[in-house]
C-alpha cells in the first residue's frame, strides 16, 4: 500500500484531466505518444449486459488502436510473451525449462555410479551410451509442462494454492504423455517408473522455487522489474478486497499505490481525486488503473479516456459495472473478478533485448575477467580505498539501485561534491566540471577510455541496467527533476545510449532530456545496434572524459 509522503499533493489544487500536459503520459519504447486532438478512428463499443439495445445513453467507446498493431516478430513469439504479462512468463518458463534441465542432468549423474555398483539392473543403464540425449529430453519435457502450465494459467500470477494444483497437473501430464511415447517405442517398466521419479523430482523443484519467490517477495515488498503500479478508482469495499489480495500475495504482479475517490476524504488510503489521475500517474509510475466505484457511467468515460490518452491499462471489476470484457482476458484477484477493458501492449521486441542484455554482459564479463582484475590492481595500487564505487542511481520507475563502477575519484568524491556546486559547468540538475579535481590519475585513464563503466555490465545480468538506455541519474539529481522529465524512467537505464554518441559534451540538461525520449520513441533492436557500434568506437578512441 502506497505510504504516507512518497506522492506530491496535487490534489490540494485539482485540475481538470483535459488540461494536464501530454507529456505526462507514460512511455513505451518503439511507440509514439497518443495524440488526443481528434477522437480515435477505431473504437469498439462495450456495452452493458443490463442497458437496453435502444437506450440513449451513449455507450462506453474503448479505444482498440493497440490489439490492431503487430509487428513480424509478434508473429512469431508465443501469444504469451506479447501480452500484458509477458516478461512474467519468460522468467518464469526460462527458470522452468533450467530447473527441469537440472533435473534430468542430475538424473544422468547419479545413474553414472549406480552402473557401476549395480551393472545387473538394467535400469540404471538408462542412456548410458547417448548421454546427450537426457537434454534432449528435458527439453522435450520441460516444454511439455510449460504448455499444459500455460493452458491451466500456472503463469497468470495466482495465489501458492493454486499455482500448486496448476503445477501438480502440468507436471502429471508430461510426466504421462512422456512415459506414453517411450512406452510405444518398447521402454520397459523400469525406465517408465524412472520417468516418473523424474517427474516427481520436477514437481519438487519447481514448487520450491515458486514458494521461494513468493518469500522473497514478501521479505523485500519488491517485486520483479515487471511489477504493475496500480491506482484504484473508487475507495468500494471490492477494491478493498483487492488491494489487501495484492498487499497479501506479491505473486499478484502488482502494488498498490492508493486510491482515487471524488467522495471520501483524503489520507491514508485515498491519495487524491479522479482529476489527479494524470498527475499520480506519472508521479508514482502507474502501469494500471482499476475502476471500483459506484455504476457511473460518466465517470467510466472520464477515466478511460484519460488512461487512454496516458497509455495505463484498465480493469473493470464486473460486479459493479455490468459490461461485457473488450477480449476473452479475465483475471481473478483473490474472489474479485476482474476484466480487462484496456490493456497497452509492450512491444515484443523487448524480450529480445533482454536476451541480448544478458548473453552480452555474459560474454563481456568473461572475456574482460583479466582485463578487470588488471584495472583493480591498478586502482588499488595508486589511490586509497575500494576498488568499486557503489552509488545510488534511479532505476526504471525511480527504483533505487546500487550502479557499479570502477573507483575513479577520491574515497570521499560525494563529501566533495557539494563544495564544487558552484563550478558546475552543466544545466539543470546535471553535475559536471572540466578538471575535477577528485579524479585520480589511474581514474583520468579509465574515464577517457570508458573503462570505468565495465562493472555495469553485473547490472545488466541483474535486470537493473540494460546495455543500452537513458543513463542512470544519481537520486540527487532525481530530486531535481520537473514532472515531465520523469518520463525517462519509464524504461530501464543503460550503460550507453543516445545521448552518449551524439550530445555527451552538450552541457544542456534539456538537451539530454530531449534525447532520451527521443529513444524511447523510436526505439527498435536495429538503434540498439548503431549505437552500441558507435560507443564501440568511441571507446576505441577514447574520446570519455
């Protein structure tokens, strides 16, 4: 639940929703921003079950701009991974399809001994010539499971008890058709029971690494990097059920900023009113809004217009609105139904970029181990103090996250910072001098040649950083910022970016604005690419500073 002080108070002087800036709306990288000065050209009608066909009152127009467009490589991924949900089913269906792996390999390993101690059981003698071929069937196995997990809704976020039963039938069923095929292809009873010693090992591996993260979860009040912010429209009983649901299983995906209500007084819970939306939804990162008041139809059409024009997803919860959902998509939050009339879709390319995150920063972390070790001998051996400087930085949505880099200042650089404001030689709250007098001498090389920044690349494989993004602001200079400045956050900072290649010596903070947005609306794996060859080739030239 969204705590007391983390949100401005716009809503001592609410403005009407039509009159807040379009700047506000939240950013989706390869999209352009939603232009609200004619209505939509598509719009699909949702109707109520219990308003007669004939009825005056206008219906509900939802915009359906979103479900129309597709791009060649949505075509080819899985419907899973281009809905809502879909960096929540890639994470889960890749630590599946690793533990299941796991699985049979340790199988694999543990018939190598038993073959020796007893070469008279012919079970044990399982594969003993192919070994290979054991991933070929944790493969074959752990898609099986992903698939029956997919039709029961194993990856829709649902409470452990129901996760369990959903992942208990998943496993029974590839477990079965497994043993069915190598049953025809005359496996004996022995392998068919080992099969299902297997299956059972993969029950048990995959409900502890769901009861973990669900524990995680709870201990940190963190969720995944696709964690939804939601504000709930209407402080109803129904949608006090479903903030304390999502407050009390962070499996949910969600957290719950607060709620938005004309009628109940403000504080605590009720963080403002419905003319608010668009300024708490840029303010607090909302990625969805849950209507929960009254039937008002008036009110329906307010919100979902401006979620709209602010790119937020919209449930309904149907109990009090008596419509009929956009698409066959209902989810249930604990005992509330819920429908979702609006939903933003990410562009399918992003999955991409995260594999190619993590086998990049992979591959560079090995390959540059000696060059790392050679840097922090160097810098241990010319200054005092860490080899790392671990600092603060404003992750996607203003998270908080410790950005790694190698030492390149003096120890107390931060202590010093505040003594050397007046020499600021950028705008805004961007901090920068020529000759800064904190910088060691090792510290001057690795910033010419960007060494200094290899570290981030453990970022990267946590999630916290991609390869490439809007830079990391320190949280001081977050502090500093304008409301339309924190559309930058709406995606995951980089260790290069746009700004780097083409504006790095500009000294104009609105400048750098401009250019992460600017990013952000045309991004693509193709601007990826250019600008990472581009840093490739500063970095050769040494033109950092």
């Amino acid at each position: 639940m969204h705590k007391k002080g983390n949100v401005s108070t716009p809503h001592r002087n609410p403005v009407p929703l039509e009159a807040q800036p379009a700047v506000w709306a939240r950013m989706i990288p390869g999209e352009l921003p939603f232009r609200s000065n004619k209505p939509p050209q598509s719009v699909r009608q949702v109707q109520s079950a219990t308003q007669p066909a004939a009825s005056k009152v206008p219906p509900i127009a939802v915009d359906e701009r979103m479900p129309e467009r597709s791009s060649g490589l949505a075509l080819l991924l899985p419907a899973p991974l281009v809905k809502r949900a879909g960096g929540r089913f890639a994470r889960s269906a890749a630590t599946d399809f690793a533990l299941v792996a796991l699985n049979w390999l340790l199988l694999g390993a543990l018939l190598v001994p038993l073959r020796t101690l007893f070469p008279q059981i012919r079970v044990f003698g399982y594969d003993s010539g192919a070994p290979a071929s054991l991933l070929g069937i944790a493969l074959l196995d752990a898609a099986l499971i992903a698939l029956m997990g997919c039709v029961e809704g194993l990856y829709d976020g649902a409470d452990l008890r129901k996760q369990a039963r959903d992942l208990g039938k998943s496993v029974l069923w590839a477990t079965g058709l497994l043993s069915i095929s190598y049953g025809l292809q005359s496996a004996t009873w022995a392998t068919i029971v080992l099969f299902g010693g297997v299956g059972s090992l993969n029950y048990a591996a995959l409900w502890a690494w769901r009861w973990q993260d669900e524990q995680r979860r709870r201990r940190t009040g963190q969720g995944a990097s696709d964690m939804r912010r939601v504000l709930i429209v209407g402080s109803s009983p129904a949608g006090k059920r479903i903030a304390a649901y999502v407050n009390e299983h962070p499996c949910s995906a969600r957290s719950i900023c607060g709620f938005l209500d004309d009628d109940k007084p403000l504080g605590d819970e009720v963080i403002g009113r419905v003319s608010d939306l668009a300024r708490l939804a840029r303010t607090e990162f909302i990625d969805e809004v849950i209507l929960a008041a009254p039937n008002d139809r008036k009110l329906v059409q307010q919100v979902l217009r401006e979620a709209q024009r602010l790119r937020l997803n919209v449930g309904i919860i149907p109990e009090l609105y008596g419509c009929k959902p956009l698409e066959d998509e209902m989810e249930h939050l604990g005992e509330v139904p819920l429908i979702c009339a609006r939903a933003e879709v990410v562009p399918a390319g992003l999955a991409v970029k995260r594999l190619v995150d993590v086998v990049g920063a992979s591959l560079a972390l090995v390959f540059l181990s000696p060059l790392l070790a050679a840097i922090s001998l160097l810098i241990k051996l010319d200054s005092p103090g860490p080899v790392f400087y671990r600092a603060l930085r404003a992750g996607r949505k203003g998270r908080p996250f410790r950005c790694r880099k190698f030492r390149t200042m003096v120890s107390d650089a931060d202590s010093l910072k505040e003594r050397l404001r007046k020499k600021n030689q950028r705008t805004g709250p961007f901090f920068k001098i020529a000759n800064d007098p904190r910088i060691t001498r090792v510290g001057r090389f690795l910033r010419r040649y960007s060494l200094d920044e290899f570290p981030q690349f453990w970022n990267v494989l946590q999630g916290e950083m991609s390869l490439v993004g809007p830079r990391p602001h320190p949280l001081d200079d977050l502090a500093a910022y304008e409301v339309e400045h924190l559309a930058r956050l709406d995606v995951t900072p980089g260790m290069t970016g746009l700004w780097q290649v083409t504006a790095r010596r500009d000294p104009s903070f609105e400048r750098g604005m401009e250019l992460d947005r600017e990013y952000i609306r045309t991004w693509s794996l193709g601007s990826d690419l250019r600008i990472l060859l581009k840093t490739f080739r500063a970095v050769l030239q040494g033109s950092g500073d």
